[in-house]
C-alpha cells in the first residue's frame, strides 16, 4: 500500500474544524474510539492528532472557529502549480500557497461546485 503522504492525489490528511475544538476531540474519541495524542509544535502550542491503529490519520485545528466542518488534505505534487491549474478552472482560491515548517507547502481552495480543500507537498516531498 502506498503512503498516501507521498502520493500526489491522495487524501493524506482530515482535519476537524470548529466551535469547540476540545469537545469535538471528546465526542470522537468517544464515538469512535480514536487514539488522539497532543504534538507539540515549533511554536509552543500542541495539535490534537488523531491515530487510528499507529496511523496519523488526521487532526483538530486548536483555534474555535465559527462554522464546524472536515477539511480534506490531498497530497500533490506541486502546490503552487496544482494551485493554479484550480484557479484556471474556476477555482476560489481561499489562502494561497504558503510553507508550514514542520509540514509542508499548502493552499486551500473551493471548486467551482462549492467543495473545499486543501491541497498540500509535505516538507519530506520537497527537495
């Protein structure tokens, strides 16, 4: 099977947006018997990562925010220019490309039909 983290169009990562991070993290451990672990990150703050098995499948974003949805992560090869390809075909774009240290190069986008995504080069794709 290959690393979908590595693999350009595969989903690689989901993350959990909304009002109260730290009760969304609750209902799905419980719900759905997640492992989530706090990583620490470069700043100072910790990420929720949920692991199913031994697996980083995905995370909670730790700032509250307005409206609760799942972001999808697609791995590509080419952030700036998958980037632009969508904006070509009617894409919004809703942040443009910019590096993560200690992840990676990302954009998010909503298609021309209203779905929203991020796309995103993990920091150990780039050269």
């Amino acid at each position: 099977m290959s690393n979908p983290m590595q693999t350009h169009g595969a989903p690689s990562w989901i993350q959990h947006h909304g009002k109260d991070p730290a009760a969304a993290r609750k209902f799905y451990e419980t719900t759905l018997g997640w492992t989530v672990n706090d990583m620490p990150m470069q700043d100072g703050s910790s990420y929720a990562v949920i692991a199913v098995g031994d697996n980083p499948v995905g995370g909670f974003l730790p700032q509250p925010v307005p409206d609760g949805a799942w972001m999808i992560y697609l791995t590509v090869d080419d952030v700036d220019a998958r980037t632009d390809k969508a904006r070509a075909g009617g894409a919004e774009i809703l942040s443009e490309p910019a590096d993560f240290p200690g992840v990676g190069r990302m954009s998010t986008l909503k298609d021309p039909f209203g779905g929203v995504i991020s796309l995103i080069t993990y920091e150990s794709q780039q050269g």
